[in-house]
C-alpha cells in the first residue's frame, strides 16, 4: 500500500499525517511532498508531534514533481491550495483524496495560542487519519491478507 500526501510547503500538516500514518502501519509506504516545499520542516510541528511519540525531526520537505511517475494507492492532499493546484499524475494513482487542515504556522497571536493551534491541528489530522487508516487501509490490507492466505492454501495467520 503506498499513499503520498500533498501540502503546499511540506512543512507542517503533510508532515504531520505522514507521521501519524506512518505510526498506524510501518508496512504502508508512506511519502509527502509539497507543490513548493519550504527550506525545512516546520519546528513547530516537529515539537508537537515529538508530544505524541512521533519524531518527525529527520523529515525533509520534497517537491512533489519527485513522484509524479510513480504509482499510488492514494494521494491526498491537506491544504486547499495543494488540491487546487496539484498536478496531473503521470503514473496510475487509484484514488486521490482531499483532506483539508487549517494551517496552524499562519496562527497570529501570544505563544500559547499557537502552540494551542498546532495541538488542535495535530489532534485533528491524528482523528482524520487514523479514521481514514481504519476506513480506508486497514480492511482494504486485511481482505488482501486473507486472499492470500486462502489463495496459498495456508491457514495460519501470519
């Protein structure tokens, strides 16, 4: 299973999907990218992702131009301008999804209140996703397992 998900930057919220998808399964291949990706990745989100047990601190912000040949089982995008100007995917993408996130690095105000807003973005890109994972990955990883195990003649349960 291979899901890319798209920001503009490649900073922030696609950073923190990927690290929280990654979290669910480690046998998804998991990729994000931005259609102009910042120097590097927000700190922001890093430190509220490290609150959740995720180090994201070794990601990168890549272009997506990268992956445009490659083949996905979903691509979505997080932020309404990376869906509106995502471009066309030369390679076969089987479903391609947006899942829109405020972005909390634009938040104006004291200290606290954006920390406040990069905890409620993290909280719900971690909800978004973990639904979509159970909706989407989980059953679809799971009725793949058992054909094959049918298919193999194994019983057992690997």
């Amino acid at each position: 299973m291979k899901v890319l998900i798209l920001c503009t930057g490649n900073s922030c919220r696609s950073q923190m999907a990927h690290g929280f998808l990654q979290s669910f399964d480690k046998n998804i291949e998991v990729c994000s990218a931005g259609t102009e990706p910042a120097a590097h990745v927000n700190q922001m989100a890093v430190k509220v992702m490290k609150e959740s047990g995720i180090d994201i601190s070794d990601h990168k912000p890549k272009m997506v131009d990268q992956y445009l040949k490659d083949e996905w089982d979903y691509v979505i995008t997080v932020c309404d301008h990376a869906n509106e100007t995502c471009p066309a995917f030369f390679g076969k993408v089987k479903h391609r999804l947006h899942i829109g996130f405020e972005d909390p690095s634009h938040a104006k105000g004291s200290d606290e209140f954006i920390l406040g807003e990069f905890h409620r973005v993290r909280d719900e890109i971690k909800n978004e996703f973990y639904k979509f994972y159970t909706e989407q990955i989980k059953s679809k990883l799971f009725t793949y397992e058992i054909g094959r195990i049918k298919t193999n003649g194994n019983r057992k349960i690997q």
